[in-house]
C-alpha cells in the first residue's frame, strides 16, 4: 500500500512495518496543520463559502448561471419568462391585470359583441328585450311567468299556438254535455244494420241473462244443477221436467247458527254427564290429541340411535332425551422412541454441555426438568430409524423462569452430526407460564443415518432460565399429523415411558345438578356457615356486615351454565365469581344466574346472606345450559361411572376394542415381554447373526413387517444380511419365529445379557378373541347437553385406612402421606370413590389436590363413621400415567334417538341382565351343592361309636350317621376288644373294610387296646389308622441313653448312648449350660464372653483377652497403608514406604468444546469460548496446565491469581480470563475453565 505518507509491503507482517504507518499519520498531521491557518487560502476559500453574501458567487440580479439570492429588501430579479413553468415578474402579472380590468384579450383588443356563434359582450337591444319581459299577453316581448308561474298568451289560431285555460274548459264542457244525453251516436254502416231489424225481434232465445249469481257467459251459455250432501237431481228432457229430492241425510240449513252459542235458540255444550254440543275448546283438544298421538307414535316407533365420537378427555353430547349410553372404547399402543430419557431425571442419561441441572421446582407429570441457565444443552444419539412411511412429533413442556436473551429449542438432528432436519422454536414472551413446544416430523423424513441425533437446551448462549421437561419423539396417525397442534398433541398423545397401551379406562357422566353433597365440596364450615343436609346450609351473620361462603367447582371454558338454590327468605343470595373470587360472572340475586364462564376452567359458587341476618340454602343446583335446563324439580348429584380393569392395545390399523355394554373386550393384539420369548436357534449370516425365538402362542403367523412392535428396537429394512441391521428385529423369515439380528460371533447369552428382557413386545394375533373384563357401573344420559368424560389409569385395590386426628378430631385416612400404612399402590391423582364391602359409602370426604396425600389424592372419614370390621376397597386414577397408560385417541358413545329406541335398548339391557342373573342363579346353585356337600362331609368327619363284633370283624354303629363312606370319611371309634390278625370295620352297614397302618400293613395283634379311643380316616377302600406309625420317629439304641427304653414300630428298644463329656466351667461361655456324665445335671459355663473384639494397631503390642470371641473380631486394617502412602524408607507392618512428600498431581487428556461457554475475558468483557471440562478429580485443583504439541495452544490456570492465561506459540494474541466467568467451575472433582475450541489437550493438574 504506497502512497505520498508511507509505504506498506502487503506481503509483510504488520509487526514488522506497523512503525511506518505511524510515520504515514505524522505525514496526514503535518500537512493538515500547514493548511489549518487564519490567513491561509484554503480557511479563506471556506470562510467565503461560508458567507451568506458570496456562497458560490450568489447575486439579485438576474444574471444567469448564478445563485438566486434575495437584495436588502427581500428580493431577487429574474429574467423574463419563455417557458410555461417560467417564474413570471411583476410587469407580466400587471399586463394581466390590466387586461382583465379593461376586458381586453391577450391580444389587447376590448371582446367583441356576442353573436349566435361566438361569446362577446351583450348588445344594447338585447338588454332592451331582457327589460321587457313581462307575464302579459303582450306581442314581440320575451315571455315571463308571474309570481304564481302563470303567464299569458293570446287567442291560438293555429294547431301549434298555445291553448289557454278558457280554450281547454270549454272542449271539456262539450264533452259533458255529450256524454250525459240519450242520443245513441253511431257510424252509417251501424245505421244501415239496424234499419234491417224487425220490430219486436229476439236473437238467441235459449241463453241465460243471470241465475242467482252466476252469468251467462256466451249467447248459448248452459246452465248445470247438482246435487249436494243429502240432495239428489233427476231430469225429464222428454217433458222438460227437472226433479230435485231431499234424502233426508242433507247438511242442517242455515237456521243452525241459532242453537250455537250465542243465537235464538242455543243448545248447550256437552259435559262429562249431559249430550250436547261441542264446544271449540273440546274440539282443538281432540285435534291436538292426534297430534299428539301421531308424534307418541314416531317417539314409539324404533329410531336409529345416535352415535357420538370421543377421546381423552371431556367432551359434549346433546341427547334428545333420557336414555342408556352404551360406550365403545378402541385400543391405542403408543411409543416413545426415546424410552424413559424423557423423563429428564437423570443428567447422566444425556451428553451434557454447559449450566445444566436437575430440578424439581418447576415439573410437569414426571417429577423432575432439566433447568438451564444462560447456556448449556443435552444431546444424545439414537441407533432408530424413523420410518419414512410414517409419521412423528417431537414435543416437551417449556418453563421461562426468566429471560432477557438468548435462544433455545429442540432439534433432530443427522445421527452423528450437528446437521439440524427439524426444529421446536419457543416462545420468549411466555415469562412464568408453561408452554408446549412440538414439531412434526412428516413422511418421507429427511434425516440421514441410521437413527438420529436429539439436542434440547440453549443454542445461543445469553441471560434466561429455562425448565425442560417432558420430553418425547412419538409416532402419529395422518390424520392426528394433519389435525392436531399445540397442546392438544400433549392431551391426546401425552408423555409415556416407552411403550403403553390403553389401561384402567373409566367413562363418567356428570350429573345433570355438578354440584357434589356439600361435604365434599369444600365450602366452608366456619363458626359463620354450617352444614345441615347434604343440600342445605346455614350463613349466620352476627356483625354489622354480611358474610359468604362459596363452592369451588369445576367448568368448562366458554360455556352457558346456571346456578340456582332455595333460599328461606329474603337476606340470602347467590351469584358466580372466578376461581378467584374478584371478577363477577353473575351477580348476586335471589333468583337463578345464568352466566358464561368464558376462559374459566373454575369458578365459585357464593352464597351470601346480610348482616345481622341468618340464611338458608337448599336444593344447590349447576347445569349447563340457561334456566330453561333446571329439572322441574331437585335432583341431587348422579355422577355416573362406568370403570374396566381392561388393558386395549394396537399395532398398525388393528385395535382392541371394549364395549362397555357387554362388559367384553374384542382381543386382536397381544403383548409379552421379550422374557417370555422360547430361544430356538442361533443363524449365522455372512455380515450379521441372527438369534431366533419362537414367536408368542397365538401370534398370527403371517411373513412380513407390521406383525409385531419391540420396545426399543427398529424393524430390519432393506437386505436381511448387512451390517446396519445389527440391533433390530424382524418377522419376515418364517411364520413361527422372530429374529433378533447381532454382530458377527454374538452368542444369545452375550445378547439378553445385552439387551432390555423386560421390553414389551406386541403384536398381531392370529385370530381375536371375545374376553370379559370385570367392570362396573353403568351409564345413562339425561336430555340435553351432557358432559362425557374418558380417562385412563383407572385402578381398584384393597385399602387399609390408618387412623389420625384432622384438626383435633379422630379420622381415618387413605393414602395419607404421613400415615405410610394407608398408602395405595401408587401415586394418586384422584380417588374415584371408597367401597364398604360392595357398595359405595358416600361418608368418605375425597381429598383433591391435597399436599397430605400422596399424589393430592386421598379420602378421610370420621372415625364415628369407619368401620374397622369391613373392608374399604377404592377407586382410583394414578398420577405417574406416563408409566402406566396412554390417552385414549378413538371412543364412542351411542344413545336413543327416541323414546322407541329407548324402550328397545332398555329390552336388550333387560334380556342381558337377566341372562347374567341366570348364570348367578346357577353359580349360586353351584355354590350351595357345594357347600351342602361340605356340611355333608363334615358331618361325617363328627362320626362317633362304640364297637362290637369280633376282634377281626368290628362293627361299629355311628353318630351322626354318615351318607356313605367316601374317601377322606375320618372317623372316631372306642373298641370293645384288642384286634385280632388283619382287623376290619364295617361301619353303619356300608360294608367291612381293612384297617390298615401308615404303613400300608395290618396292625399286628394286641396293637389296639381294648377301651381305646382311635380315628381312622378312609380313602374310599380301607380305614388307615391314624396317630401312629411314622410319627414314632428315626431314634436307634444309639441314640438313647443307655438303660433307657423307646418305643418303636417292632417295640421297646433299650438305648446304649453313654455320657463321656471332660468340660469344665471354665471351659464354657459364661451364660451356657452343658452336661458332663450326668445327663440330668445342667452344668453353667463361666468363659467370658469377649463378643466382637476390634484391635487397634498402635506403637506397642496388646494382649489378646482370654475367654470367648465369636469369630467376628478384627484386627483394623486400612486401605491407605500402602508404600505410596508412607514416608520413603519408612517400615509400617512390613510395608516400606517410597512417599517423597508434597502436592497431589494428576495428568490426563481432556477435549474442549465449540464456542458456547461464557467466560469474562479481562479488559473485554463476556465472550464465547470453548471449555475444558476435567472431571474425577481426587481433589481441588491448585495449578493446572493444558497444553498440546510443543506448546502451540497453552493454557495455565493458578488458583492463586484467580485468573486463567489462554495462548501459545502459534497463537496470535494472549488471554486473559476471570476465574469468576459464569462458565467457570472448580470443585473437589471438577476444573471447567476457557481454552481454544474443539481442540484436545494433555493436562497436569496440582493440588491445591
């Protein structure tokens, strides 16, 4: 770069020239300086382009190429214009001037006088004529109309003069006058023509002129009688005779109108008890009674019924009047490809950059979020491809604690790379508030891999705080895809851990009154209100102001709803505010409110009564709809619920589906664990092996993809036998068998070892199946809107109820958190209701939302009210759904259209009932034959008698007598005489049998005493002997002491054990007995008992204590007597140290990340930079030293200097960073500080 300063070499380093460019600006001052002088030329040239007097030579006068500039007096010349858009001077306004005031053209020349052609000045006679004018019949003046607008004119002699008034009144006259004579005016043609008529004449002598009113049309008209109701008409032609005869069944005359009501000669109406006439109030009830009957006939007549759709959720059915609802629900099996990460409660689950940490203040349904703070991300790659025939979202909950800058998101992301395909943006402006953030991955996706890469969190570094949580990747139908967004995505494909199906539907109807019994709605039971009833409160004021207590209830956002209660007098009103209490939706009034409930989800229900005034409130009633909707009369709260135990699953476009009428689910999925599977076979390939199982019993056996669903694996695509098909599965090599696909050499113990077992496996079956599914309740609909509500995770079990006082009252609870022994099964969002035995037992208070329970659901009871004798069984819905259900996505309700279609399904809900109660009845039959076949039984097992007979041949006579003598038939008998060789008994006559020992041999004789009491128990042919046998045990002589006697099977046996023990006391624990050679004599030891010794090791040697130790005594060790732990040279218990002391030390390799950690770079402030993140520390780091190469990237950090230096040889600036950066972190374990991005380095870490 050269120029009249300096010169550059552009090839140079700047360190090497940067001095000339110096020298080049002390050049640029120089010149600058000799220009910038008072006197100088150039400040005088500026000083005159300055001057308003001589700017560019500026002038007044009209001189060209000049800048117009005004004189003293404000004005400038010109020269005279030419153009059009010329500025004209004052003497060509003048001329003009001059002109107009003499009217003289532009020529200069006065107008000439106007003719008939051309414009001009008027002439003199033409001014004399205007003078004239006149409204007179005046000739050769200019007519003109007078002040009525009347202007006359002479006599008119020609046809175009004008006529006057005088003229036109007297044609009118004549034409009167003609008008009104008698003279017949006609043509001379006419008057030929009736010259030629005779006197006395008549044309056409048949016509009619007019019979009663009706014309004669034509000359020869005809005219026709008929005959009416009661009148017939005959006719003579031959003697021109006409006959009309009455029949007597002729319509009444008009005299009729006299016995009406009101005339001559009235005759009265009819009553229940007198003939008369009918009245028209009888006569419109009869029509309307056909009417009426004629739509009872249309009701009566079966209607199709009508189906609703729903899902998960609440939803609206208008139902034309009361009937059943029968409620089909269909089967959903959904998948989270990302299993339980989403659940964001483990950070070690992702690959974490940045501020990140796990939360609990702000969660969703899982109980934990990430937060992120300024920076930081998570990323994780998947081994699943995304089907391209088919369709995904990608959503999780968002929480802004707070936000100033920055950006966040969730990506998809290439699997293995940074390459982003789709992104969830959020919105900034949503401060406090959660929001559900998605993105719809479509078919024919763009991702490139096998599988795809996930990152969530902040992807530019800034000031927020943000709470993920939530987070999942699910597929979904084309038509969700096309219909569903925002948080609608989240309330029909919630989050869920890996793979769930539909399970524990329950579908409510809400009541036509929402309003709960009071005691479980909350509303406030203070010193002010009261309960009476169930439906009746009290408000007592005693102040100068009056007081109210409200119901909190829940509504659905913009709809019509009216809150109505009796009240006993005139102080008590009711009305509608928002769940909080501050907006009125309805104002007080004693009549029923009608109000919207507009965004409100909740509201509450006030009553209020005046001060000094006590109020009563009966009959609480909320409907949906306006006043018209209250039933005629009170109607308490009828929730219904109808509950199955039922799990309804899917794969493709096959579903379960449960009809809730027939308490059955039509089965065509099903589900195993990986676990149940039966290995076969190890294939080996020439890329990959496979590991080949059985396929479930009853899986459909066809060959092909879509048969069946793996919890966390992808279905093998393209060619069986390449490598990218390690880790998945297919059906498509045999119909009897699924293939797990594995590296080369796998064995099937290193893949379960490897592999998830417990991962779901469904699929198609071969055939479906009708099961029943225990169920309750039953579901009706009331006319009207009525609201419908699907959920899922519905559980009944056992509950053990624990008793604890609630504000100083004894209760007892269920599922409190404090009392552990009444927990359920699992968390509970909400209890449903509590059974006593088989029936609901409304005396439980449901707790909601409550912090005491575990979940915010549970129930409490007086313990005047519990009974500890019964067993208590809930209902429930769990809160941790996303570990046990998916939502609901396809359900439907049918209800009558009419009341035919009522009564018809009513018939078919009877004909079910009845069947059912039938099979109860035989069940129940079953049930007593079995328990009379017991009573039987047990009464033979009472028998009881006294032999006689022989002493080989008893007989025996029993009470209670027995039925006969089946096997299990114990008996109790007292012989008369010892038994003889092979004994038998025949009891009650049913026969003789054997008694036989345990054994199976017959008791020798003489082994049964005479007066002996003995139980024999048959097996249908002989009577065993109880009581005997084998429980004479195993003892041998050997084992008896020697001079005693033990009997056995063969008799006495006399034992030959000697006693030969030496110990002594001392020689025995202290607190022990022991014999010696007298086996009657307990000795008692006195060896101490020394229990678990525990030596020290010290500088001197100790005794070990005499007496007993039980083995589980130490001598101490330590983990830490090692050499390195020892001064060098130093001998402890035989290990020689070789510790040199000073400061701990450790080397390594770390790896820094990309440009998006802050640190507070000195002198410029916060930057991004990449960081060095060294973990597993056994210690604070002290000193630490990064460096790559020959030292061409270093960095060195010193706690000492509280700053970290970043540069190096190839470096072209040094560094120096603040250890207060927000990316800076040291900890026992932990040293994150900025270093060159993306870059690896060794490290030497000291101690601090």
């Amino acid at each position: 770069m050269a120029n009249r300063f300096t010169n550059l070499v552009g090839s140079d380093r700047i360190s090497d020239s940067y001095t000339q460019i110096n020298d080049g600006f002390d050049g640029v001052e120089q010149e600058l300086d000799a220009l910038d002088t008072s006197t100088g030329t150039a400040q005088q040239d500026i000083n005159d382009h300055k001057a308003a007097t001589t700017a560019h030579s500026s002038t007044s006068a009209a001189t060209a190429g000049r800048i117009m500039q005004r004189d003293a007096q404000g004005r400038a010349k010109v020269a005279a214009p030419a153009a059009s858009d010329d500025i004209a001077r004052k003497q060509e306004v003048d001329t003009v001037q001059n002109n107009l005031t003499t009217h003289a053209g532009s020529g200069g020349s006065a107008h000439a006088a106007a003719t008939t052609s051309t414009a001009g000045f008027m002439v003199a006679t033409d001014k004399d004529k205007l003078d004239k004018s006149t409204s007179a019949s005046t000739a050769n003046t200019l007519m003109q109309r007078d002040g009525n607008g009347q202007a006359n004119v002479g006599t008119p002699t020609a046809n175009s003069h004008i006529a006057r008034k005088q003229d036109v009144d007297a044609v009118q006259s004549n034409l009167t006058t003609h008008t009104s004579d008698s003279t017949i005016h006609v043509t001379s043609a006419e008057k030929t023509k009736l010259g030629g008529i005779q006197t006395g004449a008549e044309v056409n002598q048949n016509a009619f002129s007019q019979v009663n009113n009706v014309p004669a049309n034509s000359k020869t008209d005809t005219l026709t009688v008929e005959g009416g109701t009661g009148i017939t008409v005959t006719t003579d032609p031959a003697n021109k005779k006409m006959t009309i005869t009455a029949t007597g069944t002729s319509t009444p005359g008009a005299h009729a109108s006299s016995h009406l009501s009101g005339g001559s000669d009235p005759i009265p109406n009819a009553t229940t008890t007198t003939s008369g006439l009918m009245a028209a109030a009888d006569k419109n009830a009869i029509t309307n009674l056909q009417a009426d009957v004629d739509a009872l006939e249309a009701q009566l007549a079966e209607a199709a019924t009508i189906t609703h759709t729903l899902s998960q959720g609440q939803s609206i059915v208008e139902a034309q009047q009361a009937s059943g609802a029968s409620v089909v629900v269909l089967g959903q099996t959904r998948y989270n490809l990302l299993g339980s990460d989403g659940r964001l409660n483990n950070l070690s689950t992702f690959s974490i950059a940045g501020n990140v940490t796990l939360s609990t203040a702000f969660v969703r349904n899982t109980g934990s979020s990430f937060m992120f703070v300024d920076t930081g991300q998570g990323t994780k790659d998947y081994s699943l491809t995304l089907d391209p025939t088919k369709e995904y979202y990608v959503g999780c909950w968002v929480y802004i604690e707070s936000y100033q800058s920055g950006g966040a998101n969730i990506t998809l992301r290439d699997f293995g790379t940074n390459q982003t395909r789709y992104t969830a943006v959020i919105n900034y402006s949503l401060v406090g508030a959660w929001q559900f953030i998605s993105v719809k991955i479509p078919k024919n996706n763009t991702l490139v891999g096998d599988g795809f890469r996930l990152r969530f969190g902040m992807n530019t570094g800034g000031t927020m705080v943000m709470y993920f949580a939530d987070l999942r990747l699910i597929e979904i139908s084309s038509s969700e895809f096309s219909s569903l967004t925002g948080e609608a995505l989240d309330t029909l494909i919630p989050y869920i851990d890996g793979m769930q199906s539909v399970r524990g539907v329950s579908v409510a109807v809400k009541g036509r009154n929402q309003i709960l019994p009071l005691h479980s709605t909350g509303v406030s039971t203070t010193a002010v209100g009261e309960i009476l009833e169930p439906y009746k409160y009290r408000l007592t004021s005693s102040g100068a102001s009056g007081v109210n207590a409200f119901i909190t209830i829940s509504v659905l956002p913009n709809r019509q709803y009216t809150f109505a209660a009796d009240i006993n007098n005139a102080n008590g009103t009711i009305g509608v505010f928002d769940s909080a209490g501050s907006a009125s939706l309805a104002s007080y009034g004693t009549t029923p409110r009608t109000f919207n409930s507009g965004a409100n989800t909740v509201v509450r229900l006030y009553m209020r009564t005046n001060a000094n005034t006590t109020s009563e409130f009966a009959n609480h009633t909320l409907v949906l709809g306006d006043a018209s909707a209250l039933p005629p009369s009170f109607v308490p709260n009828q929730d219904q619920t109808h509950i199955a135990d039922v799990i309804l699953r899917s794969i493709g476009n096959r579903r379960d589906v449960y009809n809730a009428n027939l308490g059955e689910v039509w089965r065509i999925v099903g589900e195993v664990l990986l676990s149940d599977l039966t290995y076969l076979t190890t294939v080996s390939g020439t890329n990959v092996d496979r590991i080949v199982y059985n396929r479930p019993s009853g899986m459909s056996g066809v060959v092909g993809s879509g048969i069946a669903l793996v919890e966390g694996m992808a279905e093998l695509s393209g060619a069986l036998d390449q490598a990218s098909n390690v880790g998945k599965y297919g059906t498509v090599h045999g119909a009897n068998i699924i293939d797990f696909l594995v590296a080369k050499g796998t064995t099937r113990a290193q893949f379960e070892a490897a592999t998830n077992m417990s991962a779901k496996i469904v699929y198609r079956l071969a055939a479906p199946v009708t099961e029943p599914v225990p169920h309750s309740g039953a579901l009706t609909v009331h006319p009207g809107p009525n609201i419908v509500e699907v959920r899922t995770g519905y559980r009944r079990e056992l509950a053990t109820p624990q008793s604890v006082s609630i504000s100083s009252v004894p209760h007892y609870v269920i599922n409190r958190t404090a009392q552990a022994g009444s927990a359920l099964t699992g968390r509970t969002n909400e209890v449903l209701r509590v059974y006593k035995g088989g029936q609901v037992d409304d005396k439980w208070t449901i707790r909601a939302n409550d912090s005491n329970y575990n979940g915010g659901g549970g129930a409490s009871i007086p313990a005047t009210d519990y009974d500890p004798n019964a067993d208590y069984y809930v209902d429930y819905i769990v809160l941790d759904r996303h570990a046990y259900t998916t939502a609901v996505s396809e359900a439907s309700v049918t209800v009558a259209a009419n009341l035919g279609s009522a009564v018809g399904a009513n018939t078919e809900d009877i004909a079910r009932v009845k069947t059912h109660n039938d099979k109860q009845d035989t069940g129940i039959r079953e049930l007593q034959l079995d328990a009379w076949a017991l009573e039987t039984m047990a009464a033979n097992r009472n028998g009881y008698g006294v032999t006689t007979g022989t002493a080989t041949a008893y007989t025996v006579t029993l009470t209670p007598a027995p039925v006969g003598i089946p096997a299990g038939l114990r008996i109790t008998v007292k012989l008369h005489v010892a038994n003889g060789a092979n004994p038998s008994i025949n009891a009650n006559g049913f026969g003789a049998s054997p008694i036989l020992r345990a054994n199976g041999s017959a008791p020798p004789p003489g082994l049964l005493k005479a007066g002996g009491i003995y139980t024999l128990v048959s097996d249908g042919t002989a009577f065993t002997l109880q009581g005997e046998g084998g429980e004479y045990g195993d003892a041998a002589a050997g084992d008896v002491l020697a001079g005693k006697t033990i009997g056995t099977e063969d008799g006495l046996v006399t034992g030959t054990l000697a006693l030969t023990g030496d110990a002594t006391a001392a020689q025995v624990l202290t607190g022990r007995t022991y014999y010696d050679t007298d086996a009657k004599t307990r000795r008692t030891g006195s060896m101490p008992n020394r229990g678990a010794v525990t030596i020290t090791p010290g500088t001197a040697n100790q005794t070990i204590q005499n007496g007993y130790h039980n083995g589980s005594g130490v001598v101490q060790g330590s983990a830490n007597l090692t050499a390195a732990n020892i001064r060098s040279g130093v001998n402890i218990f035989g290990v020689i140290g070789t510790l040199i002391e000073g400061k701990r030390v450790a080397t390594g390799t770390v790896t820094s990340g990309a440009l998006a950690v802050q640190f507070d770079q000195v002198g410029t402030g916060l930057v991004l930079r990449g960081a060095a993140n060294i973990t597993g520390l056994a210690f604070t780091a002290g000193i630490a030293i990064l460096y790559r190469n020959n030292f061409e990237y270093l960095v060195v950090y010193a706690a000492t200097t509280d700053r970290v230096f970043v540069g190096g040889g190839t470096s072209t600036s040094m560094m120096y960073y603040n250890a207060t950066s927000p990316g800076f972190i040291r900890t026992s374990s932990r040293l994150q500080i900025p270093a060159q991005e993306n870059t690896t380095f060794n490290y030497i870490v000291i101690e601090e």
